[in-house]
C-alpha cells in the first residue's frame, strides 16, 4: 500500500499538487495542477484542464514527480512513478473523470485525465522542522497564516 491512509490525508489538505516531468531529451518541466485525487492506494489521478507541456514530455517519457505540500504545516509529499494519458475514448475514462469532475465543476473543461501509477514515496519536511528544535506543526500553522495573512475559521 503505497499511499496509505497517512499519505491520503494528506493529499486532501493540498490545494495545488506540482507535476514534474521531463522531455525525451532530459528538458524538465513542472506545472501546477489544482485538481487531483487519489484512486486506490496505488494511483493519482490529475485533471489535464491545460498542459500541453506536460502531455508532450509524458509521451516522450512516462516518469513523473508529484510533489503535494500543506502549506500550513509545511509537509507532504513525493509521489514518483509512471503516468499515462486517458483520453475520452478510452474504456475507463469516465470512471476516472468523475470524481475529478466532481472538484473541477463545469467551469474547468478536463479534456483528459493523466493517472499517475505510484512506484515510490518521499516524505517532504520544511527544512525548519530540522534547523530549529522548538518547530512544531502549530508553530508552522501559525508562521504560515501569519505569512498569509489568513487566521482560523471561528
């Protein structure tokens, strides 16, 4: 199970996941993907509403990186592995739409799905949690908000 129950829930906290990608001849590439879901505890599924770079370099080499970060508590995750293109011809493709669809809405037109299989995680940890003894997740959450200029919801 190589996205367990820790990793899922922390994939639901991410608002943007990173895509890295690489061209046939070792160009790389990353672009911010906002809609994206988990399918099983073996493949993330992202919303192609715009990326042709990404489709390119997915054609011309499958391996990816996907980097999902909180940005409050400043942790996440590494997910690599190999992604392939569903287009709306394929068998499956609207069992993997749908629950992209249900984040997207009709306002992002997702003109395929790329469903990444996941071979290996990583976790990702703010070099603070290691620099300075007292970091805690509360005080991340706190420093963050405060960057933000956001505060709890009442």
């Amino acid at each position: 199970m190589l996205l367990n129950p820790e990793i899922q829930s922390s994939i639901k906290k991410c608002v943007l996941c990173w895509l890295a990608t690489a061209s046939a001849d070792g160009q790389p590439n990353v672009s911010p993907k906002e809609v994206f879901c988990t399918e099983g505890d073996s493949h993330l599924l992202i919303a192609n509403i715009a990326s042709p770079n990404s489709l390119r370099n997915i054609r011309q080499n499958p391996l990816v990186c996907v980097s999902l970060v909180d940005i409050f508590v400043q942790k996440g995750w590494k997910l690599y592995g190999s992604a392939e293109i569903i287009e709306n011809v394929h068998p499956n493709f609207e069992s993997w739409h749908a629950p992209l669809y249900t984040i997207a809405g009709p306002d992002f037109p997702i003109l395929s799905v790329l469903r990444v299989t996941v071979t290996r995680t990583a976790a990702i940890i703010a070099p603070g949690y290691y620099m300075r003894a007292q970091t805690t997740e509360a005080s991340q959450i706190a420093s963050a908000m405060e960057s933000y200029g956001v505060h709890p919801r009442a």
